[in-house]
C-alpha cells in the first residue's frame, strides 16, 4: 500500500512538473531572447539591452502602452463601483423583483464568448453614432471586468457575519453609517482584489478591444497583434517580458489581498 502511494505521489510529482514546463518555458525563453542582441529573432546573438532602448524609443508602441494603461485603470475603477454596488443589492436586498433577471444579465459576460461581447457592442455604438476610440473601450472593458468583480465582492460579503452590523445599529449607528463602519472596512481587501483583476483583464484584451476601438486609439495588445503578423521582431519580446513583469506584480500584490482577506474573514466569519 505504502509503494502504491509513493508511486501515486511521484506519478503527481510529474505531471505537475510536466504542466509547470508546457506552461513556462515559453514564457521563459521569451525573457531571455528579449535581451537577444541579434535582429534574427530565432538566432542568439549575445545578450543586449538594444531592443529595449529601441522600445522606449517607439512612440506608437509607448502610445499602445499608455492607452492600454488608461483603459485598464478607468474601465477597473468603473467597473470596481459598479461591481461592487451589485454585489451588496445581491447580497443583501434579499428577494426584490427582478433578482432572477438581474443576476442573469450581470453573469452573462462571464459565460458569453467575447467575439459576441465584442459585436454587440460594436453594433451599440454604431447605433447611437458614437465615435469610437478610448470611451467606448473603456465602457466595453467595464462591461467586461464588472461581472468578475461583482462575484469577488459577493463571495465576501456572504462571508461575512451580518450580527457585526446588527450590533453596530444596536449601538446608535444607521444602516448606512453600520455598513460604512462595519462592513465596508471588511469589504476593502476583497474590492481591491476586484480592481486588480479587472485591471489585468482589461490589459489584456484584445478580441472586445479589437471591436470598439478606432483610429489613434490602438491598445497594446491590437498593436502587437498587427506587428506580429508582419514577423516578430525583437523589440515585442522585450515589450512582452515588462508585461509579464507587471502581471507578476499584480499577482503578487493580489496573493497579499487574498491572504489578508481570507484572515480577516477567519476573524469575522460566523462561529
């Protein structure tokens, strides 16, 4: 039994090990051909920094870049109120009318394929005749990113222990002021873990963004998609690699999130 087990273990050992590879190599050897000196792209040619030199000195590719961080900011900032409103009404307006309707609607993106997302909303701004550039990515990116932050916050306010709010009104506090006072200080990690996926799923877009935008207004990832097409150059892997450097910092940051969430939620969680 003992060896059967230890096979079992190392047979997992290697599958995690294997999916670990397939997943990060790739990745890997990104990193290391965007200090490439070498214009060839599958030929190394020693390690240089040239190609993030000559990145910093594109300025289509750093417009990309700061229009890509702007959508993200304001579409997770929008989308972070508006998620996190529809999480309290779910949470806690009970049975109201059209709950069924409302929660419906709210989850569809998280179910419906993109290209779809994308083309109804295309068809959305063509009928109104909006132009379009960084409002109507911005407002398709918070369509997107709502759902996903309404489904964080709710899990936490589910969470929680509903006396701690009930003691604060017992206390002299209002609804309002109890839920300030109380609940929302408990809401903050799970709201920031919110914005911050939002905020990455809103840099990485590309099918929704590819819909809504217009001249001038290229994101990062529909500029590197139209250079790509043409060949790789060095200078997308250099690009790639800060990317992947400013993910891993989200991640992180939203690892710490979770830990102090899920401690105060030990704390606060019903005995």
């Amino acid at each position: 039994m003992a060896a059967r087990v230890a096979r079992l273990s190392a047979f997992n050992m290697a599958s995690v090990a294997l999916g670990l590879v397939f997943l990060y190599v790739p990745i890997v050897i990104l990193v290391i051909y965007s200090f490439n000196a070498s214009r060839l792209v599958g030929v190394w040619g020693g390690w240089s920094l040239r190609w993030y030199v000559e990145l910093f000195n594109d300025q289509a590719m750093l417009s990309a870049v700061w229009m890509s961080v702007r959508v993200a900011f304001c579409a997770a900032t929008a989308a972070t109120v508006l998620g996190t409103l529809a999480a309290v009404a779910l949470s806690r307006g009970g049975r109201f009318r059209g709950r069924t309707l409302f929660s419906g609607m709210l989850y569809a993106p998280l179910v419906m394929p993109e290209v779809i997302t994308g083309l109804s909303l295309l068809l959305l701004f063509v009928a109104v005749d909006a132009g379009r550039g960084f409002w109507t990515v911005t407002i398709a990116h918070t369509t997107l990113t709502m759902c996903f932050v309404t489904v964080v916050v709710q899990s936490r306010l589910n969470g929680l222990d509903r006396s701690l709010e009930e003691a604060a009104m017992d206390l002299g506090c209002g609804p309002v002021q109890a839920f300030l006072a109380v609940t929302l200080p408990l809401m903050l990690p799970s709201i920031a873990a919110g914005w911050m996926l939002a905020f990455t799923l809103s840099l990485d877009d590309l099918v929704i963004a590819s819909f809504t935008t217009g001249p001038g207004s290229s994101t990062l990832p529909i500029r590197i998609y139209s250079e790509v097409r043409l060949g790789v150059k060095p200078e997308i892997n250099a690009i790639c690699t800060l990317v992947i450097a400013a993910v891993t910092l989200v991640i992180v940051a939203a690892s710490l999130v979770s830990k102090l969430t899920s401690a105060q939620g030990k704390s606060a969680a019903p005995l």
